[in-house]
C-alpha cells in the first residue's frame, strides 16, 4: 500500500525579531492506516494526535525551526514516543523557541526517510533559514517545501537568519530540477507545482522578492 498524504491546518502565532504575526499552518502527514511521520508540528498537538488516528507515529520532520512550525513538537513527541528531527544548522532557532528540550536527531542533505513503503528524501534548502530542508517523495509526486518555496514565490528572507540569495540558490538548485508536475504542499497556503513555479526565477530575482 503506498502511502497517503493527509492535510491539517492549525492557527498559532509567528515570533521573530520582537515582533509577532497571526498565522494558518499546514501540517502534513505521510503514511498509511499503521504508521505515518508527520512534517511540521505546528501549533496544535492534540489536533495533530488526534488526526493520527492512532497509527504509530515514526517522527516529527521539522522543515525549519521557526516557532510557528515547531511550537507543538515536543508535546506531540511526548505524547506519542516520536523522535524530533530537524537540520542541525537550524538549532539555535530552535532554542529560541525551546530552550530546554533539543531535537532528538538530525536530518542531513540526501538522507531518506521511509514510512509505509514510500521513500522521502531530504533536500537541505537554506535560505528561509539555515536549516531549511524540503522533502521530495518521487512515488507520491510531491514536494513537501515547508517555507521555502510558495505558489507565486519564495518565502520570506527579510528577518534573522535568513537570505535572500541563498533561497534563490536552494530553489534554482534543488527545487526546479525536479520534474515539473511535482506537487509543492507548502508550509501556508495552497499547494502549486514545480512546473507552474519555474518561469517565475528570474522575475523573483529583479524584485528581490
């Protein structure tokens, strides 16, 4: 049985750089009716377990360590015996949030996830943050970007630990060269594909998006 994506959005708050915003998150759970891995723990623990549905929970993938997308992790991860894995360079944003509770394991470039059956690899993209990674699951024809690609652009690099070059190096690099009918689920708002995103580089790079 190939695995299924399923889609929960909670509401939560941003924080960064003394400032805070109002936010919707896309949660994202990869997996079948025994066991699944959930991206981004965000806001809403008990939403998240409760989506879960009682299947064995493999890991917590955090794309990025910004608080909106980790706020819930360690209590999801107390509550159901999962590790927390997030990119190494993404730690000291995620101490901001989570002074006292570290990532149980790293994620690194190339590194393959598995659940149900179904292989996703991790694809280090910094730019919205250092740790930044993607998760590219060819047999499911998608992307999971967290927030480094978006329908209509890439994310935000006006704040802390960010960059806007970078971002567009990890797009150009590693996002559009995968096939164009990959689906992109991103981290807030709709899913786009690959192919529907490519044409917009050079226009991102004049803007300085």
């Amino acid at each position: 049985m190939t695995a299924r994506i399923d889609h929960l959005v909670t509401s939560g708050t941003f924080a960064l750089d003394g400032g805070e915003w109002d936010v919707d998150n896309n949660v994202w759970i990869v997996g079948d009716d025994t066991e699944a891995i959930v991206i981004d723990a965000a806001h809403d623990a008990a939403a998240i377990e409760a989506a879960l549905g009682g299947r064995t929970l493999r890991a917590i993938v955090c794309t990025h360590a910004h608080n909106d997308h980790i706020d819930a992790a360690p209590a999801l991860a107390d509550a159901t015996g999962a590790p927390i894995l997030l990119h190494p360079d993404d730690l000291p944003l995620w101490l901001k949030t989570h002074p006292d509770r570290a990532p149980d394991g790293t994620l690194a470039d190339g590194q393959e996830l598995t659940v149900a059956g179904t292989a996703l690899t991790v694809l280090h993209t910094p730019g919205h943050a250092p740790g930044a990674v993607c998760l590219y699951a060819p047999e499911l024809g998608t992307v999971f970007t967290g927030d480094t690609l978006f329908q209509g652009g890439p994310g935000a690099t006006g704040r802390s630990f960010s960059s806007f070059p970078t971002i567009i190096d990890s797009i150009r690099d590693r996002l559009l060269t995968l096939p164009g009918d990959t689906k992109v689920r991103t981290g807030h708002g709709d899913p786009t594909t690959i192919g529907a995103e490519a044409p917009g580089l050079d226009e991102w790079i004049k803007r300085g998006h």
